[in-house]
C-alpha cells in the first residue's frame, strides 16, 4: 500500500520544511521520454503523456472535445513538478 503521508503538502511535488528542500519520493524524471512529457509519478503509476492521453479538454471557442495528447503544448506538468495526485493539496 503507497503512503500518502509522505506525499508534500501543496501544489507540488515538493515542499522547503525549515530550510530543507524535501522532494516527493514518487516524483521522478523518466530521461528516455522528450523534456515537458518526462515527469512520473510512482503514486499514480503514470508519466506526462499517459495522463495526456486521459485527459480530455474543451475548446471554449468551438465546443469540441480533445485530448490532451492531440493538443500541441504539455497538458500535464509532472515534468515542472506540479502534483496532479491531488493529495495534500492544503496551503503550502
């Protein structure tokens, strides 16, 4: 069973606890994949394009419904070391 206590508290993957950068154990870099696609996330047992390619999103100007994999920028921010677990998410 993976431990969400040790999952830092706010929006990302690490947290500065007196003076001290603490990164999240589960956050990880996979170097084989192109730089912005590369963060894993060992909690979810996903990387940045997996969870593109499960993430849909509207566009506001014509209503249609794409996949964050189509879109031509980064849709999810492992990589930058944004959570997208949503655990801890408190104040930093």
């Amino acid at each position: 069973m993976k431990d969400k206590s040790v999952i830092p508290l706010g929006g990302y993957c690490y947290s500065i606890i007196k003076g001290d950068f603490i990164i999240c154990p589960y956050w990880s870099i996979k170097p084989n994949l192109p730089e912005q696609y590369n963060g894993y996330c060992a909690f979810l047992d996903r990387d940045d394009i997996e969870i593109a390619e499960e993430s849909e999103y509207k566009d506001m100007q014509t209503g249609n419904i794409e996949k964050g994999s189509d879109l031509d920028f980064p849709t999810s921010l492992l990589w930058d070391q944004c959570k997208e677990c949503n655990i801890n998410m408190g104040d930093d």
